[in-house]
C-alpha cells in the first residue's frame, strides 16, 4: 500500500524534518500518528498524500514508486487517498453539499449518483439539517465533520487524517473513530495523526511516533497490525 | 444544484476588467478587419474595372470624324482587342464634370476625343506598340492602359490593407497578454482552492477547464458589446457612404458574406481568451508535484 525508505526531506536549504523514515503500511492497516508540534507530522502526510517530493529516499504509494511515476498517473493515485485536513480547507462558497461532492466531482462521478451519496453520508455524519449551508454558518466540530466527510466519500484506499477529532466533544470524536474504523474494516488503510492520547489508548491502534524527524513504530493490540519497520 | 464551477471566480477582481478589455479589442478588431475587407474589395473594384481597358485620346486638333474611324479601324485590327468604341463628345464632357464642374466644362473648353477599347481576356496589348502604329495614321494620339496611377492605388491600398492586419495581430497579442495576467491572478488569488482540488485528484484539464469557461463567459460579454459597437459604426459610415459621390473612393458597405465574417472577430477573440487561460493553467500546474 504505502512504503517509505530512507526518506529524508528538507524544505530549503533548512535542517532535515525527517530523517530516514522507513516504514510501510498494509492494506487494511490502522496506524495512528504522533509526536509533539513541530515534530513533522504534517509533512509526513504530505509526502503520503504527493503533496510533496522526498528530498532523498523512495516512497512507493500503491506499490508505485512515485520518483518514477509519470505526472499524468499521479491525479488517479491522488483520487484513491482522502485527506482530512487539520484546518478542514473547506470552500467558503460552496454548501456542505457541494463541499463533499468534491471529490466525487473530481474523479467524474455522475450527478445523481453524487447527490445521493453525499447526502447519505452527510446524515451518517449528523449534518442531514445543514446540507445547503456554506461552511462560515457551521460550527468548528460540524464544519470538521463535513472535512472528514469529503474525505471519505469516494471510499478511498487510503485515508490520511490530521487531528480529525481537534475541534469536537468526546462524543463525537469517538463516533467518528467509528467512522474510521468502519471503513477501514470495508478495506481502506488508515492513518490519523492526533494528540488525543485517551483516543490512541481506547482504540489501540499502532503508532506511528515521530520525534525530533525521526520514526519509529509502537506496536499496540490492534486487530489488523500490519505495519513493519 | 451543483455549481458550475468550483473556484469562485466572481469573488475575483481582476476579471472585472476583462470583458471591458476584450469589448476594446474586439470593437477596433472589428474595425480593421471591415477597413482591411473593403481595402481589397476597392482594390478588386478597380482593378477589374481599368483591366482589359484602353483609352485612346486624340487631340482637339486631330479630332476629325474621319481620323478618328480610320484610328477605330487600325485599333479593331489589331489582335486581342475586343471591342473599339469612340466616347461621344457628350459622354466625354461628362467625365470631366465631377472634376472641372459644370460650368467650366459648358463653357467650351477644348475636349479631345477618346476611344474605350476593351482587349480579350488574357490578351497582352502593348500601349507603346499600339501607340506608335496609331501615331502612324494621326499624330499626338495617346493611349493610356490607367497602369501608371492605377498600381500606385494599388500599391497604397495594399500597405494600407498589410496595416490593417497587422494592427489586427497587434490588437489580438494584446488580448492574448490580457488574459494571461488575468488568468495569472485568478491562480494566485484562488490558489489554495486549485491546491486543494490538486491534491484531490483533479486532472490539470479539470482545473484548466473552469478557467476556460470563466474565460469564455468573459470575453463572450466583452466580445458582443464590442462587436455590437463596431457593427453600430460601419452602418453609420454606410449610411454616410451612401450619400457620397465619390467615383474612387472604395465602396463604404460591406456585402452579407463580409458581415457574417466580421462576426468572426468576436467569436475568435473568445476562441483566444480560452486557449490562452486554457495554457495559462496548463503551464502553471504543470509547475505542482
């Protein structure tokens, strides 16, 4: 599914903010990941969702090493990854029903088979009342619902997740755990990075610890640990 | 009701000049191209006109009735003309009017004789031969092929018409270098949405492709209210070229099939304004990982 080697990467002429990160992920896996501020979580994810390219190392994403994957390929690969982002990148001008429709969009899905599909989701996710508000109208916990939402509507194989329980109550953090879960369980690999210990503790998950650019995996009492250094 | 498109473009600034922008081209696009289309048909006009056409003068002095049937006789032998007919005085004078006026033309002023001779297609008859063999029966006899002062026109109208093109290519760069900065900052002002839907899988054509629409909305606009304005100003010079009487200057209104080409100018101004945002963002992505 996703393997790093030796991955090194600067921004700049900057210190390194990873060093030699080797892991890989199996299908179906469920990592959580974290380390302190600054410690090079959110350019973790980025290099695992082509935001970014490694300033040394192989990463080879659905078994393609994407040094050598040509530009044309990489949109498909990109449509199988869903990302929630840690400030949710939500369209202001779009409704929550058009925000979540993205991807869908994107990846050319027909109209009807859109509405239906997000609509359903978006009542999974508790926001059936708020289909046609615009984002600046919702809350900090709804409008991260709608992110986790567009993330997850096109069942994506691989779903990369920053600090997706942040903004809500422990109810709701744990309700969409279960939202994680239940996709990953349906086959998508997951990871979520977060600082939220008590959710890491009650779902047991491995982590994906990074301190100070450097990795190193906890193995934990997860159903499906599949992940090896 | 899904949106058009995904980015925002009328939250946009910059666009809210492009169709006042395309209207300008569009508006002296139109206009140089119907001075350019009129140019060559005025250039046709008198060159078919005076083609194949000789006139024969002969002077006051030697304007006998039976020199000039024995110069029609000589001029109707001589191979590839087609036709020799001797202008009337009356006719004669009648040229002269919108030059001399009435009154200086009726007063008796002295009028050679002309003869109107029309050569066969394709036949090459030299004026200086033919003169010099008319010479031979009537002396002073001139013949004129309108070659000399006629090239000249030509030779104006043609730079005039190579002009007008090239302001037409001028207008159409500068549209080009419009959209391009427009284009650019709709990129940078909506970066973070094209970011986003980079990152999503959305094919460079995708994002490409809202810009060309939003591009084409815009410069559809522009192009009609500068279109309408131009064709507004040809009417009102045919409408005030139809009141002239002047024999050389070129015909001021344009026939249909010329109409239906000028429409052309703002259908290929938008047809520019899309290719140009099309590989504007074509280029600029293909900068993203």
């Amino acid at each position: 599914m996703l393997r790093f080697e030796n991955v090194g990467m600067r921004y700049g002429v900057g210190p390194e903010v990873l060093r030699d990160v080797n892991f890989s992920l199996a299908p179906g896996s469920f990592h959580f990941l974290t380390g302190s501020s600054g410690a090079g979580k959110t350019t973790l994810l980025k290099l695992m969702y082509l935001a970014l390219r490694p300033t040394r190392g192989l990463i080879h994403v659905f078994n393609k090493d994407i040094s050598v994957t040509p530009r044309a390929e990489l949109p498909m690969m990109r449509q199988k990854i869903g990302v929630v982002f840690q400030d949710f990148r939500l369209i202001d001008h779009l409704t929550t029903v058009e925000n979540v429709a993205l991807p869908l969009r994107v990846s050319g899905a027909h109209r009807v088979e859109i509405d239906e599909h997000v609509r359903e989701l978006l009542s999974w996710v508790g926001l059936g009342e708020r289909l046609d508000s615009r984002p600046s109208t919702l809350s900090g916990g709804q409008q991260q619902r709608v992110a986790i939402a567009r993330a997850v509507i096109n069942r994506p194989s691989l779903l990369l997740a920053d600090e997706p329980t942040g903004n809500v109550d422990d109810r709701i953090a744990v309700r969409l755990m279960y939202l994680f879960e239940e996709l990953n369980r349906t086959g998508t690999t997951v990871v979520i990075a977060t600082h939220n210990n008590v959710l890491v503790e009650k779902f047991g998950h491995p982590v994906m610890h990074l301190n100070d650019g450097e990795l190193t995996i906890q193995r934990r009492r997860a159903p499906r640990d599949s992940a090896s250094t | 009701m899904m949106r058009r498109t995904d980015i925002p473009f009328e939250r946009d600034q910059s666009t809210r000049f492009l169709p006042w922008i395309v209207a300008l081209m569009v508006f002296l696009g139109t206009l140089m191209f119907a001075l350019a289309m009129l140019l060559a048909s005025a250039v046709d006009a008198w060159d078919s006109t005076l083609t194949g056409r000789m006139t024969v003068q002969v002077p006051v002095q030697a304007a006998s009735r039976d020199n000039i049937d024995t110069l029609v006789a000589t001029i109707a032998a001589t191979p590839g003309v087609n036709k020799v007919q001797a202008v009337s005085d009356t006719d004669a004078r009648a040229l002269l009017i919108p030059w001399l006026g009435e009154g200086v033309v009726d007063s008796g002023l002295p009028v050679p004789a002309l003869i109107d001779v029309e050569t066969t297609p394709g036949a090459k008859i030299d004026p200086v031969l033919l003169q010099a063999r008319l010479e031979e029966k009537v002396k002073g006899v001139g013949v004129d092929d309108h070659r000399a002062w006629l090239s000249a026109l030509i030779d104006v109208a043609r730079t005039a018409e190579v002009l007008a093109f090239a302001i037409l290519a001028l207008i159409a760069s500068a549209a080009v270098i419009a959209v391009v900065f427009t284009t650019r900052s709709g990129l940078a002002v909506h970066g973070a949405i094209i970011e986003l839907l980079h990152q999503m899988g959305a094919r460079d054509a995708y994002i490409a492709g809202q810009f060309q629409i939003q591009a084409m909305l815009l410069a559809l606009r522009g192009g009609i209210a500068g279109g309408l304005a131009a064709a507004l100003v040809l009417l009102l010079f045919a409408l005030i070229g139809r009141g002239m009487d002047a024999a050389f200057l070129p015909e001021l209104n344009l026939s249909p099939v010329k109409w239906g080409l000028l429409v052309l100018v703002p259908a290929v101004a938008v047809a520019i304004a899309m290719l140009t945002a099309r590989l504007t963002v074509l280029r600029a992505l293909a900068r993203m990982p």
